[in-house]
C-alpha cells in the first residue's frame, strides 16, 4: 500500500482463503474457509509499524490483525488465536511472560536445490568447517552481516540478550529478551524476516528450516514461559518460600497432556521431524526435567523469581504466533483442570509410550486430526483448515521421488 493511503486510514482487505495458503502457494477447498472466500480487514497494530532500516528505498512493514468485517478477530488468524489465548489468562488475573530461542543456519547462495547447502566463504577466503560451536570468532568471516543485523535489530526496537554460534556448520542461535507473548511472536516473527533480507543484501542465504543439513543438529525454537500474577508480577510458579507452587506443577501437566495433539503445530512440515530423529539436543518427548536437555520440558537452572518451562519440542520452521499460543494454551489447560504431571526424569532415560510423540507429520496430523482438545481450544474452523492446508503441503512431498531413493533402490532386485 501506498503510505499515502495508509496514513489516509484506508483500510486493507484480503480473502479470507489467505490465510489457509499452503507452501507450494494452492490453497484447499473453499469449504474450509467459506465458500464465498469473503474479505478480511487487515488493521494494523499501532505498536509494530516498522521503517525497514535494510531498505534502499523508503519502505514500511506494518503487522497486522485479520479480521472479520463484522469486527472480531478471524479464527483462521494465528495472531489472533494468539490473542486469544492471552486474554483467557488475563481474566485469571494472570500474564503470560515468554522469551524465544531462535537458530539458523547461514549459508552460501544455493542455485541448485538438488544439491546440499554449503557454509559461505568468509573474510578469511575458506568456508567454515564445523569447529566453531560456541567460539568468541566464529563469525568473523561473516562480521559484516552481523553488524548490519544488530545494526538492523537497534533500529527496529528488538532488543537481543545473547548471540552465539551454535552446534551446526554455520549455524547461530538468538536469544530475545522475555517479554509479552504477542510482542516476542512479532519479534521473532520481525527478526526472521530480518535475517533473510539483510542476508540476500550480502550475498548470503539465511535458512530456517528445522533440518536443512544430514548429520547436523537442527534448528530450534524453543520457548520459556512463566507466568506472573497481572497486578504484583509475581512469578506464580514459586511460593513465598521459593518452592514449586501447584499451578507451576499444572502448567507442566497440561503440555504434557497437550504436546503429542499439538505437535504438528509446533513442527509443521515434513522437514521438521528431520529434526526430532536426534533425541539428545531436539527431544521428541512430553518428559519434564530439571535441567534435562534429553527431555522435551526443560526446567532452566534458575533462582525461584525466574523459574520457567521450556518447551523444547518447536523447531524453527514454526509459526511462532501459534506455537506461543499452543505452548500456552496447552499450560492453562492444565491449570483449569488441575492436571498433575508424571514424575520428573533425570539422567539417561527411556520414553514412556504415554510419553512420546508423533514422529512424522502424517501421524502428527493424525493426531490432530483425533484431537478433541485442539478443536476446544482453537476451533473447529481453524484446525480443520490447518489440517487441510498442511495434508495438500504432505500429498505434494509424497509426488517427489527423492534422490536417496533413486540412488540406494533404483539397483535393488
């Protein structure tokens, strides 16, 4: 839109079949969200209109609501489910407080997409190779990218607590600041798109796919949530004498008992169970431990004013506006029915069946598809849109014939 009409108030509309759009860019029948495929209103939040500061050109982002043009907010929006979910605990007299984990990979342009991701060649003339995890230099090769992106992150307010390379070649990890679930989901959701744009100005390719390389740890993004009380920010999840508190303990329970419903929602596509094949660093687990790494609910090291849950199942390729919302759904579910979690693990473990999860995104959408709980939560609209959109993005995988097959079954008898 032209900033002339924008700041003219002129409003935005677009089909509501926008937002069940699959990957490959088709959409599933109308059925699913409405047959007529009427409009909705993109309102802008006032809070999150940004300059684009990697932009030659004067340009402007603006993230937006949808909503329906009767005014509420459309089931089919993962922002809005978000806000949703926000206000179910705001009439508790409760705030959610989350912070993402994000991590990608940085990679050379890759033309061919038949052939593997490479590392970029660095200031140093060589390509990167796997011996950086957590090195103070390991992004010298790529120091102009990095300024620009923390130059990029100051001018559009997003404010970073820690930066480091990760596991994986080429790979990095950020850690935003806690804050309100809505404001990291824009942040998170802000500092993806910023990577990728400032990335293509260097000559770089930024990946977020939750597996994008063989024998590689893959991408997360995990999430920390507490919960304060509204008026005194309290964390709830400790007691006056710095103990666990029961709602802390039935927070836990409810992702316990939501995780294997929700995990297509918190690993959305084929890729991302890649990902989840490697237990250690991505656990495919409803298991809850204190400072666990193998255990798919994590209770950081941390003083009882900080005490938190984080969900380490949500890889990078997720929506970070419905995995908050899921994560956080699933917690207050717990709440509300004063759910008790299983036993916490320590130390090497093996996986209760009640315990795991869905391995692939056809027994993931399966399971979703059987939930009852989802559709309670988000709405029968909305989760048999998902299901739709996410079984056409499936059937186009399973049209391809990969390589690994053509070369290790092509010469079997």
């Amino acid at each position: 839109m032209t900033a002339e009409g924008f700041l003219e108030g002129r409003r935005l509309q677009m089909a509501r079949g926008v937002l069940l759009q699959c990957i490959m860019g088709g959409y599933p029948p109308a059925r699913f969200y409405g047959s007529d495929d009427g409009d909705l209103a993109l309102n802008a939040d006032p809070q999150q209109i940004h300059r684009l500061p990697w932009s030659s050109q004067p340009r402007a982002l603006a993230i937006c609501d949808a909503d329906e043009l009767s005014g509420e907010s459309s089931r089919l929006s993962t922002r809005g489910q978000l806000k949703e979910v926000i206000a179910r605990y705001t009439a508790r007299g409760l705030a959610p407080v989350v912070a993402t984990e994000l991590e990608f990979f940085i990679f050379a342009p890759n033309t061919d997409p038949t052939q593997p991701f490479q590392p970029p060649i660095g200031l140093d003339g060589r390509r990167e190779d796997g011996h950086s995890a957590f090195s103070v230099s390991s992004n010298n090769g790529l120091r102009p990218f990095f300024s620009e992106v923390y130059a990029c992150m100051a001018a559009l307010g997003l404010p970073r607590d820690t930066f480091m390379h990760e596991m994986g070649v080429s790979q990095f990890e950020i850690n935003l600041l806690h804050g309100d679930p809505l404001l990291l989901a824009d942040q998170t959701f802000l500092f993806k798109h910023l990577l990728k744009e400032v990335a293509l100005k260097h000559g770089l390719t930024v990946v977020c796919m939750a597996k994008p390389l063989a024998h590689t740890p893959g991408s997360s993004m995990h999430i920390h949530q507490s919960l304060v009380e509204s008026a005194s920010r309290r964390n709830v999840f400790s007691d006056e004498a710095g103990e666990p508190t029961a709602m802390f303990r039935h927070f836990i329970g409810g992702l316990q008992a939501g995780l294997a419903d929700f995990t297509a929602l918190f690993a959305p596509n084929v890729n991302s169970y890649q990902r989840l094949c490697h237990p250690y660093a991505s656990p495919n687990n409803a298991c809850w431990s204190h400072d666990n790494r193998a255990a798919g609910l994590r209770i950081p090291a941390s003083s009882p004013v900080a005490r938190r849950v984080e969900n380490r199942l949500p890889g990078a390729d997720a929506n970070p506006y419905l995995a908050i919302a899921a994560s956080l759904a699933a917690g207050l579910h717990g709440i509300e029915n004063e759910l008790e979690p299983t036993p916490a693990i320590q130390g090497e473990f093996a996986v209760p069946d009640s315990l795991s999860l869905p391995c692939t995104l056809h027994a993931a959408l399966e399971r979703l598809k059987r939930s009852q709980l989802a559709k309670e939560l988000f709405g029968n609209e909305f989760v048999e849109g998902y299901l739709a959109s996410k079984t056409m993005e499936l059937t186009s995988f399973f049209d391809e014939i990969t390589p690994w097959e053509r070369r290790v079954l092509a010469a079997q008898a």
